[in-house]
C-alpha cells in the first residue's frame, strides 16, 4: 500500500515528521529572518485580501517552499523510487493548500466582528454606521469566498490525480506478482475493488483529516486569544482560558466517548468483508460446476453474512446513541457556556459571531472524527485486508520489503517490475495463510 508509492514509507514518514519539528521551532525563533516579523498585539486585524499578502504570510511561503524544496533534493538522492515525484512534493503541496483553506476560514472570522458589529449599530440607531461602509465588507467578503472557491477546487483537481497515482502504483505492485497471489483468495477483489476504494476513501478522507487537524492547530489560539473577554463559566467558575480549556476538555470527551463505543466495529466490517466474500466465490464456482453453490452450502454460507450483519447492527444501535446525543449536546454546549457572560453585556454581536465560529470550527474538527466513524471504519478494514493480503507474498520478497525491488525508469507509467517470485504454498482451501 506505502512503499509502491512512497520511498521507504516508514523512514520517509519518520523523517518528514522530524523535519517538520525542526521546521516550525526554527520558524517561531528565526521568522523575522523571512521578512515576518511578529504582528503588533494592539495591531488592528487586517480585512479582506490583504490578510494574505501580509508579511508575515508571505514570509512563510518563502519559508515553506524553501523547506519542501530541501526536503525533496534530499530524499531524491537518498532513493530514486520511481513516484517519489508525486509521493514527495505532491504531499507537501496537498499540505500547504490544506493549510492556505484553514487560514482562509480564519480569514473570514476575522472579518465577522467587523461587520456585525456594525450590523447591531446600524440597528441601534447608530448614524455612523453608512450603506458604503456595510458593501465594502461585504466586497471584503467576496474577495475572501473567491479566494476560498479556487483554492478548494484546485486543491480538489490535484488531490484526485495524486490519489489516482497511488491507486496505479499499488496496483503495478500487485500486478507484477499475479502469478504468485492468483490462488489467494480474493486476490482479484484485493486487488480491483479494494485498491479502488481505499484511493477513494483517502481522496475524501484524507484530506479533510489533514484539514481538521490543522483547522484545530489555527483556532485553539484564536480561541486562547478570545477568552480574554469571558470571564467565567457555569458551574466551574473562574479557570485560565476558559473558552480553550472547555473546546478542548468537550471535544476530547466526546471524541473518546465515540471512539470507546465503536471500538468494535473495525473487526466486524474486516469479517463481513471476508463472509461475504466466501458467499460471493461459491456463487461464482457454482456458475461453472454444478457440484458447487448447493442450497444446504449457500444457506451456510448465507448464515454466517447474516450474523455478522446482525451484529453490526446491534453494536451499530448503541454507537448511534451515543453519537447522536452527543451532537445533538454540542449544538448548545458553547452557548451554556456563554450565558454569564451575554448577561452581563461583556461581548458584542461582532464578538460573539466570532467566538461561535471559533468554537465550532474546533468542535467540528474533532466531530469530524465523529461523523465519518464508519468511513474511518472502512479504511481500517480495507488495510486490514490489503496487509493480510501482502502477508501472502512477503515470506518471498527481497531483503528489502519497502524497497520492492525497485526500478527506475524516466516515467513511473512504465515502471519495471522485477519477475514475479515463485507462488507460496497456501493453508487448505487455499485462504490466505
């Protein structure tokens, strides 16, 4: 699954994690050096596109594409894998315009107190507030929408073609050793239909994830920052950030709570993978030989599909409660916690949109987690399958497993494969071992 797209996947992993440490504790010491010097704490945010070009910003583009680009030159000449051109740099672009989307939702919170603050003065009767002021941060806010717009779908142009890539990578991997995997079971369903779907789950998955660890990266401090203007919360009372510490004492509660209740469910779609997959291959056998696929078999074989889906459902029944109640709880949660302190008038309409978004932007990170539960579930059971189905072949792989045997040629398209090694002997009915 890794090392025929990524060179050495667990040192490359290892090393880009190690370096992207090194990175931002250089780029917190040393940024005034790339022309960012630190923003003034009095400073008035800045509206609209100019949010993007300031110099701050601009320095860690600088900063980035000199670090990816050193990065890169580096593991090029450490190993010449034949997709380290998309594997590499086309990571590190996936991550930077993930990271260009979050900043533009900090962006557009930024441009929220401003306009609705002027939204209640206007409403207050306030005659400063003039129709010229209220458009002009409306056309701040298109500038900002369509900036977010083309970086969305760019982003989602490229993230199809990399993950496609690594869906032809695994699958020249695969291929190249069909005539020592075509007697595994389900060597075929491996590897059309899971390679298939784990590029797919990953093209929606993966990226989103990304996003949402990022997202939590650019708003805990936003949220830090904000705190200053609530005071106390309900029952608790006084405590250090009080908005910081109750996003994130929530959200890892809850995130928890839903991990613990479908700690089951991995297992039980990594079985129904394979019961179905023993029903569907009786059927085929019985197109061909009419000593196959008898009705006392199938009804078996069909027994055992309807178990497992029984108990998908039943565990499936209290993991939806617990999700629902707590999502259903999150709608209200920061307003509870807010109740002091809009009562008390310490927060304006503009600051209070502001605070809303924060808060929901960090507790969606998190309930993303959440929401796609089964889809996490599925990608775990896709793995599950593809690294049983390698197991089969790895007792006969060279020395070095990532390494795969490697070739180099001038386009991964036409990557060469060494011949495939001897078929292994298989357990009975020819499962996999």
């Amino acid at each position: 699954m890794f090392a025929s797209f990524f060179p050495q996947p667990r040192r490359l992993f290892l090393s880009a994690l190690a370096w992207a440490a090194l990175c931002v504790l250089v780029w917190y010491r040393l940024g005034a050096a790339f022309g960012a010097p630190a923003p003034a704490e009095d400073a008035a945010p800045i509206i609209g596109l100019g949010f993007f070009v300031t110099p701050e910003f601009l320095g860690f583009y600088l900063y980035y594409a000199l670090a990816t680009a050193l990065f890169t030159v580096v593991w090029f000449r450490i190993d010449p894998h034949p997709w380290r051109g998309w594997s590499i740099p086309g990571s590190a672009l996936i991550l930077f315009s993930t990271y260009f989307s979050v900043q533009v939702s900090v962006a557009i919170n930024e441009w929220r107190r401003p306009f609705f603050d002027a939204v209640q003065n206007a409403l207050s009767g306030d005659s400063g507030v003039t129709s010229g002021a209220l458009f002009a941060l409306l056309l701040d806010f298109a500038g900002i929408a369509f900036v977010a717009i083309l970086v969305s779908v760019v982003t989602h142009f490229f993230v199809s073609h990399y993950v496609f890539r690594w869906r032809t990578a695994m699958n020249t991997y695969y291929v190249a050793r069909w005539d020592t995997v075509r007697s595994i079971e389900g060597a075929a369903q491996r590897i059309q239909e899971d390679t298939m779907r784990f590029a797919d789950i990953v093209e929606t998955l993966g990226v989103k994830i990304v996003d949402s660890v990022m997202t939590l990266f650019a708003f805990l401090p936003v949220l830090f920052a904000l705190s200053a203007y609530v005071t106390e919360l309900p029952l608790v009372g006084t405590i250090p950030a009080p908005l910081f510490t109750a996003a994130l004492v929530w959200s890892i509660l809850g995130t928890g709570l839903l991990a613990v209740a479908g700690i089951k469910l991995p297992g039980l779609y990594f079985r129904n993978q394979r019961v179905e997959a023993a029903y569907r291959k009786e059927l085929v056998h019985g197109e061909d030989n009419p000593n196959r696929a008898r009705p006392p078999t199938l009804r078996m074989l069909f027994n055992e599909v309807r178990k497992n889906y029984f108990r998908l459902y039943f565990h499936y029944f209290y993991f939806n409660i617990a999700r629902y109640t707590y999502l259903q709880a999150d709608n209200i949660f920061v307003y509870l916690i807010l109740v002091p302190t809009i009562v008390a008038g310490k927060v304006t309409f503009g600051l209070l949109q502001q605070i809303l978004t924060a808060f929901g932007q960090v507790s969606s990170s998190f309930q993303y987690l959440v929401n796609s539960w089964t889809t996490i579930v599925e990608l775990q059971s896709i793995h599950k399958r593809l690294k049983a189905f390698e197991m089969a072949f790895a007792a006969s792989e060279q020395p070095d497993p990532e390494r795969a045997a490697l070739s180099a040629p001038a386009h991964p398209d036409r990557l060469i494969w060494p011949s495939p090694p001897p078929e292994i002997p298989l357990k009975g009915d020819g499962a996999i071992p």
